[in-house]
C-alpha cells in the first residue's frame, strides 16, 4: 500500500490520483461545455457538478456511520480522520449521480445532456485515474493500461467531432 505522508497526516496514493483524475474531469467538462453549450447553461450544470462532487466527498466521509458504526459509537472523532473506503465512495456515487440528474432535472436540463455531461466526466475520470496509476505505481500495470486505452478510445468517439476524426 503506498501511502503519502505529510507530519501526522498519512494519505493513500490511489485517493490523491482519484482526485486528479477528478480535477483533470472538471477541466474537460468546462471546455466542453463552453464548447457546446450556452454560457448560462453552462454555468448551470458547472455549478450542480461542482456541487455534486461536495456531495460525494461529504457522503463518503459520513458513509462510515453507516459501514462502522461501532467505530463511530466508540470514537466518535474517528469520523475526522477515516472514510467509507471503497464501499462508501461507491455509495457516494450513486447518491452524487441521483442528486446531479434531480438539480438537473429541476433546472430543465435535457436528459441527453445530462447523460452526456455525466459520461464525459467519468470517462476522462477514469481514463486520467488508470493513465496516473499505472504510472505512479507498480500494480496491474496491463489492467491499467487496457482500462485507460478502452476509456480513452472511447472518450475520443464522444469528444471528438465526426469531421475532426482520422
């Protein structure tokens, strides 16, 4: 397990890469949308993105109560210093996804377009995640490289114009 360590405060690798990918995601998503999108649309669906991913990072920490519970009944404080780990960052995720497409909806955005938005950010998430984990480490470096090369690849085909393509 690589670990960063910074005084008291010991961060897992693999968190810090998740959360380039994420800000790598927002970069893309904003050129996108500009690209395509009116400025005040685009503003809109920026902001309930941004807004989803406090969400997600608000309900992955709080999912502890819900995965340990007996954790938290014992040492309370322990809520500041742990997350929900991979079964609360999947929890995250839904909820995030369910709150992203219901502000959304509210809004009167098209639900292409919000498909649309939602699967650009994952795909250049996941694509940036793989690309800096294999990399940054030395684990499952063909599962990495074929799951980066997959999401790229089709990244690409959503991205990328008809006229514009090889």
């Amino acid at each position: 397990m690589n670990v960063i360590q910074i005084g008291s405060l010991s961060i897992m690798l693999k968190w810090v890469l998740l959360g380039s990918g994420i800000l790598i995601g927002l970069v893309v998503i904003k050129w996108w949308l500009q690209k395509t999108q009116m400025k005040e649309k685009s503003k809109k669906i920026f902001d309930t993105l941004t807004n989803s991913l406090f969400v997600l990072i608000l309900v992955w920490k709080v999912s502890l109560i819900l995965l340990e519970p007996k954790l938290i009944l014992k040492s309370p404080i322990s809520i500041l210093y742990f997350t929900g780990g991979t079964k609360g960052l999947v929890i995250a995720i839904l909820i995030s996804l369910m709150y992203f497409i219901y502000k959304n909806k509210k809004i009167k955005i098209s639900s292409k377009l919000i498909l649309q938005t939602i699967l650009i950010f994952s795909l250049t998430v996941l694509s940036c995640y793989h690309f800096t984990f294999l990399f940054a480490l030395d684990e499952n470096d063909l599962y990495h490289l074929l799951v980066g090369t997959f999401t790229l690849i089709i990244l690409y085909f959503i991205l990328i114009p008809k006229e514009w393509r090889f």
